[in-house]
C-alpha cells in the first residue's frame, strides 16, 4: 500500500492572508480552551485525592468517575497542544542545514529505548548528503514523531534501518520497521485530521508530520502491508545554490 502527500499548490496572496488570519484565530482559541480545561484537571485531581483514603464502594466508584474526567482532560490537552502546532506550521523560518545531524539526534534520544526494546536501528546515511533548507525545532519534532511510531510498532523487538540518500531534486530520508505494519484501509486515513489508531492519541501526528514536510517545501509518502513493516519515504529539495 502506497499512500504520498504530493507538493501543496502555490497559494495566492490573498488565500495565503486568510488562512493566516484563520490560523491564529484557531490557535487563540485553542489557548483559550486549554486554560479552563487545566483548571477542570487540577481540580479533579484535588478532588480525587479527597476520596482516596475512603473506603466505601460508593467513594470509589466516584473516585473511578473522577479519573476518567482526568483522563479526558489529559487527553483534551495534548490534542490542544498538537492543534496549536499544527496551526503555527506556515512561518518557519528555513535556514541550510543537515538533514543527517536531525535524523542522527534522534536517534540518539532512542538509543536506550531500542536497546531496552531489542530494535536494532541500522544507519545508511549518505556522508556527502546536499544541505537542505529546514527549520531544526519541527523537523525535528516531524521525525521523532515517525521514529517513536517505528519503536512502538516492533514491541517485541525488531529491525529499524534509516537511509538518506540524494535524488534527482534533492534529498530522501527512508525509515523502515519490521514492525506490525498497517492494513490499506489503516494507511489510507493516516494522514486524515483526528484519525487514530491509538487508545489516547490525538489523530494529529503524522498529519502534523506531514504538513512539516509539506512546510520544508518536500513530501512524504508511506509504504506498509500487515504484518510486514512500514516504510514511509520523506524527500526534500536542496537549494541549487546555498549561501557561504
């Protein structure tokens, strides 16, 4: 199953003012609502540690009631937190930079983990790789997001090998797991707003991750069959020319 996110179409100006506009009015509100629902949390939280020391059956079926709300909120919060990103992606701010050194700091920050988790992580990357016009702070954030999918695809265990390579217009990064894989109908949606597969995930990341890349002026493109691994394919441009 193959699923790509092609290059966005060049906006107008005046598109490009409104989605800008609508952006922040997005992200104000989202602000806006994450302030009382951290209020809710904290105060059930203060509340359930009021029935903790009881022990009647009706006190804890309130205390059970208590931390779903916490749970909900928790949840709320991140997927607030996830939005708000997303909603910032159009003003990066792109400078050269090394695709290796993004892919190579995370992969450090998951060295104990896949040690942990028995994932031996296998590097191809291609020393004369072309710089690439990136803003650190999101790239990075876009592929420790699909890395962090990799590991918890292979929970027993597996393979994760991670290629960077020049192409024709630039540069391709390949992350490939040996891990449960997805079925088509799974690899269709992945992209799509709010879907998830994950008890408690946002449905926002690898849509977030997507639209990073769209950002870097490149795309991203997913390879998966059940049972069988995924590998998801990132290509960049690189400029023709880099200033010294």
């Amino acid at each position: 199953m193959d699923v790509s996110s092609e290059y966005a179409e060049p906006e107008s100006d005046q598109l490009q003012a409104s989605y800008q506009e609508l952006a922040q009015l997005a992200s104000s509100l989202a602000h806006e609502i994450k302030n009382p629902l951290s209020v809710i949390r904290m105060n059930m939280e203060l509340l359930a540690e009021d029935f903790e020391e009881s022990d009647t059956p009706q006190d804890h079926r309130a205390l059970g009631k208590m931390q779903v709300v916490q749970d909900q909120c928790t949840r709320l919060e991140k997927l607030l937190n996830d939005f708000i990103k997303f909603a910032r992606l159009r003003e990066l701010e792109l400078v050269p930079g090394s695709l290796n050194e993004q892919i190579e700091r995370v992969l450090d920050l998951f060295a104990a983990q896949s040690s942990e988790q028995g994932v031996e992580v296998i590097r191809y990357l291609d020393n004369k790789l072309p710089s690439i016009r990136l803003e650190s702070q999101t790239l990075h954030a876009a592929i420790l997001n699909l890395v962090k999918n990799a590991m918890e695809a292979m929970p027993n265990g597996g393979e994760l090998t991670v290629i960077t390579r020049q192409t024709r217009d630039g540069v391709a990064l390949e992350l490939i797991d040996s891990g449960c894989g997805m079925a088509a109908t799974t690899a269709r949606k992945m992209f799509d707003a709010f879907y998830t597969t994950k008890e408690g995930g946002s449905g926002l990341g690898l849509l977030l991750a997507r639209k990073v890349v769209e950002a870097h002026g490149g795309r991203i493109g997913v390879q998966s069959e059940l049972g069988q691994g995924t590998k998801f394919i990132l290509e960049f441009p690189a400029p023709a020319r880099l200033p010294e």
